[in-house]
C-alpha cells in the first residue's frame, strides 16, 4: 500500500523517470552511474517535496503551482540526465521534453479510462494504478519498438534543426497549461462533464502524439541526410580508387606490351621466364568495358587469396552508358558482400560467387549469386548488416540501390535453397537515352 500510495502521489515524477528510459543514450553512461542516478533521483524528489510545501495553500503567483511544478520537474530531470550520461545539452532538453509528452500521454489515457469509474464512484487506488500501467505499455511499447531501436546510432541521437526540440518543448507546455486550465474550470455536475473531459484529455493525447512525431521527424531527417553524407563519401572513394586502379591497370598494360616486345626477340632459355610473368600481369578479363575489366581483376584476384571462386559470364557492353566509377562501385560492393558472407563457409566446393550481365531487351541484368549459410537480417526493408559495428557498415548494399536508381533502375534480392540472390536492371544506354528524351 505504501509503494501504491508512492506511485499516485508521485506519478508525474515517476512516470517521466520511466518514460526517460526510452530517449537516453544507454551505452555513454558517465563514470559513477549509478551513483549519479540515485542521488539526482533523490535531488529530484527531495526539492519536488520542497516545492509542494512552499505552494501547498501559501501559492499566490500569477502562475499556478501545477505548473511550477510541472517546470521544475523538466528542469530537474534535463540536468539528471545530461550529469548522468555523456550526451550534448540539447539531448538531454529532447529526453526530457519526450519523456514528458509520453507521461502526459499515457496519464491522459489512463484516466480517459478510469473516469467513468470515477463519475460512478467505483474507483479504487489500485484501479488507478492498473490504468496507469495498461496506458505506459500501449504508449512505450511502439516508441521503442518503433522508435528507439531505429533512430539511435552509436548510442547518439541526431537533429536536424536544434529549435525543433525547443520549440517542441515549449508548444508542449503551453499546451499542457491550457489544458489544465480548461479542465479546472469543467463543471464536475454539469450532465455533460463526462463527455468535455474525455474530448479535452483526446485533444491532449493528440497534441502529445504531435510533439512526439515533430521530435521524430526531426532526427528523421537529419539520419536520412547523415546516411546520405556517407553514401555519397563512399562513392568518393570508390572514385578516386577506381582512378588509382585505372592507372595501375595502364601501367600493367604496359609493362605487359613492353615483356611482348621482349618475348619477340628474345631467346628461347628467357621465353619460359617472360611468359610467366605475362602470365601474372596479364589483364584476366576483356568485357568489352574498360571499368568492369578492372574490378573484375582485381576482385578475381582478392577471391583467390581467399579461396573463392569467381565465374562470369558478361557483356561489359550493356553498361556502356554508366559512368565508369560507378560500374567499380557497384560490382565492387556486390562481389564484397558475397566474398564476405563466403569467408564464412568452411566447404569449399560452396565457396563460388557466380557472375552474369547480359541484355535482355532494352535492360542489362546483373545477377550476383553466392551460397549463404543463413538467410540475411532484413530490417526496414534493408539488408541488415552482421557486423559488430552496425553504425559504420551496412551501406553497401544500399549504394548499390542508390546507384542503380540513379540510372533508373532497381536493386532487389532473394534467397531460394541457400543461395543468396543479387538482381540488378539497368535501362541500356539506348534505351535511357530515348527515356530522357520522352521525358523532355
């Protein structure tokens, strides 16, 4: 009965310190946690106490005491969380504001839900609490599912516009105020009590859902845009890589050219010699498409080293209207996921990464298949990477997507009997072409 009569007397306090849980970076917790945690706990409670004794009967400010309370709470809990976990000022200001919006949330619920009760005067303490409960799960249970597994990313959320989460906070509570007021001056014997309080308390659960969604949209954007940035880095280097690869590849060439020369003239005790290193210079494939010949060597090479086998079967000349970079990215990328999910498999005879682009009509396809030991993570409807260190990798795949649309084409996979299955289209240059110009 005391723990009860606690969680009623305190269920703001509460319900914001459980509601924080949902927005806080877990994994930069300050050194001393638990001890910061406890005693801004105790703080927090000890000046709430404090607070109530000043007002209780004795309050004759302009602004009522709910609402002092209801500012010093945020203050309080802003500062608990910023001393106890390595996050920026406005992180903290976002918590707190969230944290609020879902205690209002679920309070308006649960009492929307035991107001009938009360007008009929059957409600008991324990009736509150079961309400309370019930509305705190149906209102934190999508958040984090939805929300808090998504949008953190190595334990930091990011915003788009700072303002946003002020201004969010601040809508948040004129709103609250306002609707404090209102309800305080609905006649309780008034017939139609029943119905005005439950459609202000619907008002406030949709203004609270509104703040919620603003917040999220919010990180939304700048994550899409963080991704993006990264995107479009990884594409960089695949440039400047792909230039650095093009002029080792010439100076291969020429050196191939200059060993033919030799070889000509040379006598039959050095033939044996020169031929063998033509052998290891060579270029190993002609595709008709200068770009797909050089990732295809360098990658058939890297699958030796690792014991894979790579067969193709292209026609490097239904990519001709790509730019020569991007082909490197792609592919590249493509061959690098399969190698990586093959470097598990201890079979060897499974240890094979099958190749084809070919054209059929207007569109090259590009199929990438590899045998996979399980079937891949997806998540959002993006491969999800298997690697520790999620927040720095799993953009592979979604650069080859990103590439593909670019040329107005799509990106899709599927797995059937253990294979793991990579499809690419890509319009032929004719065909994009003629596209661009019926666009014009």
């Amino acid at each position: 009965m005391l723990i009860l009569n606690f969680i009623l007397r305190w269920q703001i306090e509460v319900g914001m310190l459980g509601a924080a849980c949902l927005f806080v970076p877990w994994n930069r917790r300050r050194p001393c946690f638990l001890l910061r945690i406890a005693l801004g706990v105790v703080l927090m409670f000890a000046i709430s106490c404090l607070e109530s004794a000043v007002t209780d009967g004795t309050w004759t400010s302009t602004l009522p005491a709910y609402v002092i309370s209801l500012l010093l709470d945020t203050a309080l809990l802003v500062l608990l969380i910023w001393q106890s976990f390595e996050c920026s000022p406005i992180h903290a200001v976002f918590s707190a504001t969230c944290a609020y919006a879902v205690q209002h949330i679920a309070s308006k619920l649960a009492y929307m839900g035991a107001m009938p009760l009360i007008c009929r005067g059957m409600l008991k303490s324990w009736h509150i609490l079961l309400f309370l409960l019930l509305a705190n799960a149906l209102v934190c249970v999508p958040i984090f599912l939805g929300f808090t597994r998504r949008f953190f990313k190595e334990g930091q959320l990011m915003f788009d516009r700072r303002k946003t989460v002020i201004y969010s906070g601040l809508f948040l509570f004129v709103a609250v105020y306002l609707s404090s007021l209102l309800e305080n001056n609905l006649d309780a014997a008034a017939p139609t009590y029943l119905t005005s309080y439950l459609a202000l308390n619907a008002f406030c659960v949709l203004f609270g859902v509104a703040v919620l969604s603003m917040e999220f949209s919010n990180c939304s954007i700048k994550r899409l845009e963080s991704e993006n940035m990264i995107l479009e880095q990884m594409l960089e280097n695949d440039r400047q890589q792909y230039e650095l690869a093009k002029q080792e590849m010439e100076k291969i060439n020429i050196r191939y050219h200059d060993l033919k020369q030799q070889y000509s003239r040379a006598p039959d005790e050095e033939r044996a010699r020169l031929e063998q290193e033509m052998e290891a210079i060579r270029l190993r494939y002609y595709t008709g498409n200068k770009a797909l010949d050089i990732v295809l060597t360098q990658k058939s090479g890297l699958c030796e080293q690792a014991g894979i086998q790579l067969v193709c079967s292209v026609d490097g000349s239904c990519l001709s209207g790509m730019t020569h970079y991007h082909i490197y990215s792609m592919l590249g990328n493509a061959i690098d996921n399969a190698m990586e999910c093959l470097a598990k498999v201890e079979d060897r005879e499974k240890k094979v990464i099958n190749l084809s682009i070919c054209r059929r009509a207007d569109m090259a396809v590009i199929c990438v298949e590899n045998y996979t030991p399980a079937p891949p993570v997806v998540r959002d409807g993006a491969l999800v990477t298997t690697k520790q260190d999620a927040g720095s990798h799993g953009y592979g795949t979604k650069s080859i997507k990103n590439i593909a649309e670019l040329y107005g084409g799509t990106a899709d996979y599927f797995v059937e009997d253990e294979v793991f299955c990579l499809l690419i289209t890509i319009p032929c240059a004719g065909t994009a072409a003629r596209s661009d110009r019926a666009a014009g």
